[in-house]
C-alpha cells in the first residue's frame, strides 16, 4: 500500500514538472525576443536602457529589474514594484515570464537574479532561452559565492550565454573567458569596444536626468541595432526611461549656513565602482575641501564591508570623516583602524534613522563639505537621499560633461 501511494505521489510530481515545463516552453515561444541581462555592475540600468531604446523603435518592451528594488516596467514605460512572500528565488523568472506571454509584448529584457554560479547557468538554459544574452562587465563582486577571484566571477557569468544566439558585451579584460563559452555554446559575441565609447557625445550624455555609465548606453545601443532600432530612435526612448532609484545624483544645499554638495552614489557597492565615484566626485567638486564619506553597509554583506574598509585606506584621496551607517559597520570600521585612520574619524551611526544620520553629517560640516554616499541603497540610504533631495536643488549633468573627448573625462561608474 505505501509503495502504491508513493507510486501516486512520485507521478503527480513528474507530472507536475512535465506541465509546468511545457508551460514554460509555450510561454518563452510567445515572446519573440528575449534578453537576458548579466554581469557584475550595472544590470539594471542596461536592462532599464534596453527596454527604452526598444520602446523608442516602436517595439513593445516588459522589463523586470532586481536592483535596488524589484521591478516590473510594461510597454509604456509605467512600473508596479514586485513583492516577495520569502526570499528570492529564480522561479521568479517563470512567473515574469508568465505575465508578459499574457501581454503579447515584442521583446522582454530580464534581469539575471541568480548569483551562484549553477542557478546563474540553470536561469539561461533552463528557462529563459534568450535571443540575446548580454554581460556588462565582469568585476570583483560577489567573492564570496563566485570566487575568489574576477576570473572566476567572469567564468560564473558565463555560464548564461546563450546556445546559438548573440551575446553583448562590453568586458575587455576576461573577454577570452566570454569568446570560450560562444565558441562551446556557437554563439556570436558582439563586443561593445573603445570606438563605441567614443561614438556616444557628452552632449548626448548630458541630456540624462542623472549620471549614466557610457559603457551602459554603448551596450543598450548595440542591442537595439541588433533588434532593428535606429541610433536616433533609441537614443530618444533611453533618454525617456525611467532610472533605477540607486542612479547616480547630485545635489546642492545650503543648510543653517553650511553649504553642502552631496552625491548619491550608494548603488556602488564594489571597491572599484566606489572608487570611481569618489574620485570622480573630488575631480568635477574639488572647491570642497571637507570631504566626507557615508557607507552604508549590511550585515549580511560582510565581505563586501571589509574589502570596501581595506579599499578605501588604499585611495589617493582621502576622506577626513567616514560615517558608517546601516548594519554590520564593524566590520569596515576594523580595517580602517588597522590601516590607519584614526577613531575620531569615524563616526559610528549603526542602527541610527536616516534623520539623525543627516544631523550627524551637518555637524561635520564647517563651512562647505562634499558628501559622498557608497555602499548600499536600501534604508537608510533611500531616506538619506530623500533629505538631502528635497532640501537641495539637483545639479545638472552638464557639469559632468564638458566639450571635452570622452577619452579625457574620468572613469565613470556603471549603475545597479
């Protein structure tokens, strides 16, 4: 009798996997182009332009992000948060896949959500099928699930290109890791390189609303060239997407006398990103000579909390205050001590609300100050930037972008 039932139960789960399989299938074959976004920095943004730059060649887009917060972007650009009952998991993927076969839409650009390697892998080969597979940049992120080095964060990556069909990418350093998948996997490698770089104006870059990585509108613009989308077209539906809530702002303020510049880069996370924020910041504001850096950190990202503290003892330009906030702070705050900052350089503000963080940075300031928070976007970070947004007024991108050759600005920093 046991054996029997267990026979009953062992079919009604095979079978269960059989028609959710088919469905799946049913539902990828409704979509004709599928774009499966990856890489270590700036997957939302890249998926974000995407989706506009379709938009703007007339082709009917549904996007789903996983950066700062889950999103669902629909054929006119509006977007409805996505909730989760528990903790993320790559069935996601079916669900969104679902709801846009509903829609009948062109094109759906999705966000990779996995991080260990083989889930990255079963993303791509088991569900998504892309048309087109795009890999931002390979860096030294995520350590801890893909390492322990780049090299094996660009072989993890990799695993999501896709059989037979075209791969984008804009990595230079680990490319020969990319080349080897396409070339296992027969697919084409279109590869975003310097002359695309140069190709995009500072003129056009300063029209975004916000600090947009070249690299990521050079890819976005490779994908809809390969979707049949003009450079105009595209062009125009990018710059008419809506950002990721982590892009890169500026503002100015003026508070109780204080004059205050404040950058918000929290959506770097990574030492490099980081860097780049933070130098670029002192390099467009170097008339600020206080200096002060928010990191917000997360207990459950300690590893990235001590290769940012390692890091930043590292930089050419350093922080006279680093005001740690958000949870796990020790951790950070222990390799800054042992590579030489001195405790009354630290300001400790773990566990503290984004009002009183904001009072603590004011009462660093002496007269004028330059602001720069790296790290992470969720809380307290969002509500911070809200302060310092409706306190201040925006500074426009054209600061960041002079009539200068793009070979002459500094690094810029991918979002998301």
């Amino acid at each position: 009798m046991e054996i029997f039932i267990l026979c009953i139960l062992i079919s009604f789960v095979v079978g269960d996997r059989i028609l959710e399989g088919t469905r799946l299938k049913r539902h990828r074959e409704q979509i004709p182009i599928r774009i499966h976004v990856n890489g270590s920095r700036g997957k939302s943004s890249v998926t974000r332009l995407i989706a506009g730059a379709l938009r703007g060649g007339g082709i009917s887009a549904i996007a789903k992000t996983t950066g700062t917060t889950p999103r669902i972007i629909y054929e006119d650009g509006s977007e409805t948060p996505l909730y989760r009952l528990g903790k993320a998991n790559i069935k996601e993927q079916f669900h969104v896949l679902g709801l846009a076969a509903q829609r009948n839409p062109d094109a759906i650009v999705i966000e990779c959500m996995a991080l260990q390697p083989r889930l990255q892998a079963m993303s791509e080969h088991r569900i998504i099928h892309s048309t087109i597979g795009v890999i931002t940049n390979c860096r030294e992120d995520h350590l801890d699930v893909m390492g322990p080095t780049e090299r094996h964060v660009a072989q993890a990556l990799a695993g999501t290109t896709p059989a037979g069909q075209t791969l984008v990418t804009a990595e230079s350093q680990h490319l020969d890791i990319l080349k080897h998948a396409c070339q296992e996997l027969e697919c084409n490698l279109e590869v975003v390189a310097t002359d695309d770089l140069e190709a995009i104006s500072n003129a056009e870059m300063a029209r975004f609303g916000y600090y947009e990585h070249r690299e990521n509108v050079a890819v976005a613009l490779r994908v809809a060239k390969l979707c049949g989308v003009s450079r105009e077209d595209a062009m125009v539906g990018m710059l008419n997407a809506t950002p990721d809530v982590g892009a890169l702002r500026m503002y100015d303020l003026e508070f109780f006398g204080r004059q205050i510049c404040f950058v918000h880069g929290f959506a770097a996370n990574d030492p490099q990103s980081s860097h780049h924020i933070w130098e670029l910041s002192h390099r467009v504001f170097p008339e600020y000579s206080r200096r002060i850096m928010l990191l917000n950190l997360r207990t459950d990202r300690g590893d990235r909390s001590r290769q940012l503290g390692e890091a930043i003892t590292t930089w050419a330009t350093q922080p006279d205050f680093v005001v740690l906030m958000g949870t796990g702070t020790r951790i950070a705050a222990r390799e800054l001590l042992k590579k030489g900052f001195l405790p009354g350089q630290i300001v400790f503000s773990e566990g503290t609300s984004a009002r009183d963080v904001f009072e603590r940075i004011v009462e660093l300031v002496d007269q004028r100050a330059l602001v720069v928070g790296l790290g992470n976007v969720a809380d307290p970070g969002l509500a911070l930037v809200g302060l310092f947004r409706n306190r201040g007024v925006q500074i426009p991108m054209s600061q960041l972008y002079p009539t200068t050759p793009p070979e002459a600005q500094p690094p810029e920093v991918a979002n998301g």
